[in-house]
C-alpha cells in the first residue's frame, strides 16, 4: 500500500502595526472569509470550498498571554516565526 503525501505550501505576513498574522494556503484564489471566533477568519474558496487562508487579530497578545489560538485541524502556527 502506498502513501500519498502532499506538502502545503504556507505564506505568512505580519502586520506589527496592527498585530494581525495573515496565513495564504496554496496558490492565491477568489475566497470568502467567515469569523470562526472572536478575531478568527478564516478563508474558504469560493470553487473549492477548501481553505485558502486563515487571519488573525491580536496574534501576538495571544501568543505573549498563552491564549489559546483555534485554528482548523490541519494548520500547524508553531512554525512562524516573527
């Protein structure tokens, strides 16, 4: 049996100014946002229904205060680094 593995490909900008991490899933494509909770987004294709990205506010208060931080299953933040 074989193993199909798939690398994401994530990019991530942080805005300092206003603490907002945006995290882009994949290639760039039409989406719609809807707030999963407080301060949370979260992008979703239009075609696909996949997300395409998730933002949030406050990031790193949250990080500093040990806040948790719900994201979907499947995106890992422990790799940014800002």
């Amino acid at each position: 049996m074989s193993t199909l593995t798939t690398t994401i490909k994530y990019n991530y900008n942080y805005d300092s100014e206003d603490d907002i991490l945006y995290l882009s899933i994949g290639e760039p494509e039409p989406s719609i946002t809807k707030e999963i909770e407080e301060g949370i987004f979260v992008r979703k294709s239009i075609k696909t229904k996949r997300i395409t990205g998730i933002t949030i506010l406050d990031y790193k208060f949250r990080k500093k205060n040990k806040m948790k931080i719900n994201v979907p299953e499947g995106i890992n933040l422990d790799n940014i680094k800002l």
